[in-house]
C-alpha cells in the first residue's frame, strides 16, 4: 500500500496498524510531497500575505508574520493547542490518527516536508506512538488539540506510547538517536488541521460494529431456536417487496442460521399465530443498523481518501483558505451510526426478556427452581441498565454547535463528541449482547434432546467451553464477562 496514492479501505488503515511496514511512500508519493513543500517555499519567497504560511492563526490571520520568525511560528502553534484533557485514547487509535494523517498528507497539497512524514512513517514502525487526551476537539479546524499531542513528539515534545508503557518522548528520541524537528513554512497548520481524531474514532468503530451486526444476527437466531420462533418472517418473498438492501441481507443470513433446526420444526404445529416483534422484525430493525454501517463506511472511506487541512495549496500561485478540515461530513453518519447500534442493544434486550417469562416450554427466569434460585432475573437489569445508557448517549453531538476562535470559527461540527459517543455505544452492546446470548444458550438447554441448526450448535458449544449450563445460583456475573471476553475476542461464528 502507498501512501498518498493508494486508495485506502479501513480495513486497510487497520492492517496498517498491526503491520506498520505494509505501507510505503513510493516515488510517485515523494514527488508529489516535495513540489507540495517546493511550493510553499516560493510563497515565502514572494512575501505574498497567504493564511497560515507568513500570518498569524485564527483570528490573528491578519497579522503577518516575517520569515525569520516562520519556525518559531509553527512551534509556537503546536504548543500552544496541545490543551486536550481527559485520559488517553487508545493507542490503537492514536496510530490509526497517525496513519490517516500521514496519507492525507502525502497527497502534495499541504505543504508538510518529506522529513516531518518520513519521521512520522518511522515512528509507526519503531512503535514510538504518541499519546493524545479524549477530549478538547470541537471538530471544527478539525481536531487542533488532538492532532497537536499527536505531533508534540515531532518536536522533542509530550509523552509516547512505547509497547504498553508510557514515556517522556524526550528519553525515547534519545534512546533510537533521533533528533527533534523544526518545523518549516505551514507545516504546523498542515499537521494540526484535519478530523483525523474523529476519523480514527470512525474506523474503530467500524471495526467494532461489523462484527456486532453479524453477531446480534447469529444471538438473535440463537434466541429463536429456543423460544421456538418461526422463520417465515425471514422468507425472501417477504423482503423482496421492501428491497432494503440490509433487511434483505440480515433476512437471508437469518434463514442460513436457522437451516435444519429441529426446534423450529417442533413449532411448525403449535397454535401461535406470530412472534413478538423482537423475533420477527430482526431483519427489519437488524437491517436498519447494517444500512447506518454502510453509510458511514461509505462517508470515512471519503474522508480517509481526502485532504483535510487548511490552507490547501494547488501551486506556487494559488493556495485557497476554505473548510475542509470542518468536521460535519462525519459528524452526522456518526450520530447516525450510534443511534443504529443502541437499537441493536435496544431489540436484543427485549428478546432477552421474553426468554424469561417462562412461555412455551420456557421455565420461568430460566430456572427450574426459582424462589430460592433467582436465576437470570438480574442480568436483564444490567442489560436494561445499558440499553438507557445508551439512549442517553444517543443525543447528536452534531446538534450543537459553540462559536469558537473569537467568532473566527462560529460553527463547529462536535464530531470528536459524535466518534467517542459511539464507540461507547458499542462497548455497551458488547455486554448487552453477552446477556443475551447466556440466557439464549441455557434457553436451549430445556429444548433437548432438540438439535439447533449446524452453525447454532457450534456458536453454543463455544459459548458453554467458558460457561456452564445453570442449575443453581452462582456468581453468574463472571458469566457474564467470559461471555463478552468471547464476544471481543471474535470467537463466535458468525459468516458464512
């Protein structure tokens, strides 16, 4: 993969992480690079008052600057915007910010010198990744005060991650014999602007929620073996004359889960006419999740694939102050995308409780001798507990909006609010989904000598390797970690 050339995927960002080497700058890349920065240096030379190369930032963009003071100016800029709070990020995510910046900016249309991205490239593999605080981006300028801890270590500066341990960055440049960089003309502006915070929080989200949408498919199908549902809702027929593509797609998957279950053939006869909406709807409500997911794929795809810094470049000539760093293009598939995965948590949580109000063969809560067992009654506290956070952080961070900058920046995106908030979401589901899958597990347990479809057997024997069949009360609160430890390991089959 190239840098500045490739068109890259997210899931490509990701294989990135794990294998800094993957991706390269060519010579094509180093061209485009070096007339960029070329380009720069002629505009400087010409004196000519251009935002962001010879004046001031923000508010200050009238004051011009003169070219004895260029470096100092770019120093000056990145130390002051390193004000972010809160606790670090996810290393994981500050190296996806890393990778997403040095693509943008290998594009030739920032200015940034080959040394400043070599030197970021060089840190990716050397596993020297910067540490960067959750909070202080209003996704305006993009992420100023993220973006500024992320480069700090350019400068000598701030605190890296080195393996699991945080350090000075100063003792670790010492240690792999780097000097600190000075930066040129623009180089500050052009590494500090871009939504590379809210991107990074995009794609791991992403990741994250990909494999959610399949798995609340397979805990869902998990959950109709045992209260015996039916799978009619899931005919094609029925979702070929409402041709949303995730409906028809979680519908199709439903049919392939359920595909030879003994449980559901037991129901054919019975006397129910139709499921509770939590059953026969998935396809529905599942579907409209997987059709947020493609959304915001589609939208950080874009944005991974744009330049997102101010003021872009075209020549030695012309150089344009616009928005692209302005982070609303994101912030709202964001929003969008965290409202569909709470509502994932929302359907499995109510699934969870028809399985214990002991109809159909069920025993109620789940256990043959409740009163003095109580059974799964308590877990489905903690599921409701989670699916109302989750409401709660469903607010769009995108629908507010602070002036900032003097009024310079008098609309801002909140996008950095929207990618944290939906990460969040999805932490929560994990465990939502955990909940569910125990009480739809030991559900199948009071169906046997009934065998559940080939790939349902395997998802429960994989379930009960960690946790065992419940007969009395225990300390099913570990239960419950060891399924979500599953879940976050990606153990569960759940493709086809």
């Amino acid at each position: 993969m190239i840098y500045g050339v490739d068109v890259f995927t997210f899931h490509d960002v990701l294989e990135i992480c794990k294998t800094p080497n993957k991706a390269k700058l060519n010579k094509a890349a180093k061209e485009q690079i070096l007339k960029s920065q070329k380009n720069v240096q002629k505009i400087v030379e010409s004196d000519r008052c251009v935002y962001g190369i010879n004046t001031g930032f923000g508010p200050l963009c009238d004051t011009q600057i003169s070219a004895d003071e260029t470096a100092q100016l770019q120093y000056n800029l990145i130390i002051s915007h390193a004000v972010g709070v809160g606790k670090p990020i996810e290393k994981e995510l500050s190296k996806i910010m890393m990778i997403a910046k040095v693509h943008a900016l290998s594009k030739g249309f920032s200015g940034v010198s080959l040394d400043v991205i070599e030197r970021m490239i060089l840190m990716l593999e050397k596993d020297i990744i910067p540490v960067v605080p959750e909070q202080g981006s209003v996704g305006a300028s993009g992420d100023l005060a993220p973006l500024a801890h992320l480069v700090l270590p350019l400068l000598g500066l701030g605190k890296v991650w080195v393996g699991a341990e945080i350090f000075e960055t100063a003792e670790i440049l010492e240690k792999n014999n780097l000097e600190p960089l000075v930066l040129g003309p623009k180089e500050g502006l052009g590494l500090i602007n871009g939504t590379q915070f809210i991107l990074a929080h995009a794609i791991k989200g992403l990741e994250k929620f990909e494999y959610l949408l399949d798995l609340a498919d397979m805990t869902a199908a998990m959950s109709i073996e045992a209260y015996r549902g039916s799978a009619s809702p899931f005919k094609k027929e029925l979702h070929e004359i409402r041709p949303f593509e995730g409906s028809k797609k979680v519908a199709a998957r439903m049919l392939k889960f359920l595909k030879g279950s003994e449980n559901l053939k037991a129901h054919e006869d019975c006397e129910r006419v139709q499921d509770p909406y939590s059953m026969r709807c998935v396809p529905q409500v599942h579907g409209a999740s997987r059709n947020a997911f493609e959304h915001l794929k589609k939208m950080a795809e874009t944005e991974l694939n744009s330049v997102t810094d101010n003021p872009i470049v075209l020549s030695a000539e012309e150089s344009i102050s616009g928005g692209n760093f302005h982070g609303q293009l994101m912030a709202l598939p964001l929003d969008y995308a965290t409202l569909a995965a709470a509502e994932l948590g929302n359907i499995s949580d109510r699934r969870s409780y028809l399985l214990l109000e002991g109809k159909y063969g069920l025993p109620r809560l789940l256990t043959e001798s409740s009163g003095l067992n109580s059974g799964f009654m308590i877990p489905q506290y903690t599921s409701a507990a989670l699916v109302t956070e989750n409401k709660t952080l469903c607010f769009p961070a995108s629908a507010d909006s602070i002036p900032t900058s003097l009024g310079q920046e008098d609309h801002v995106s909140m996008g950095s609010i929207s990618g944290r908030k939906f990460n969040q979401v999805l932490g929560n589901l994990v465990n939502i989904l955990a909940v569910e899958l125990m009480f739809a597990a030991q559900g199948l347990e009071f169906r046997r000598p009934s065998k559940c479809s080939k790939i349902i057997e395997e998802n429960f024997a994989i379930l009960r390797s960690k946790v065992a069949k419940l007969e009395d009360d225990r300390l099913i609160g570990k239960d419950m970690l060891a399924i979500a430890e599953l879940i976050n390991e990606r153990q569960f089959v759940v493709k086809f």
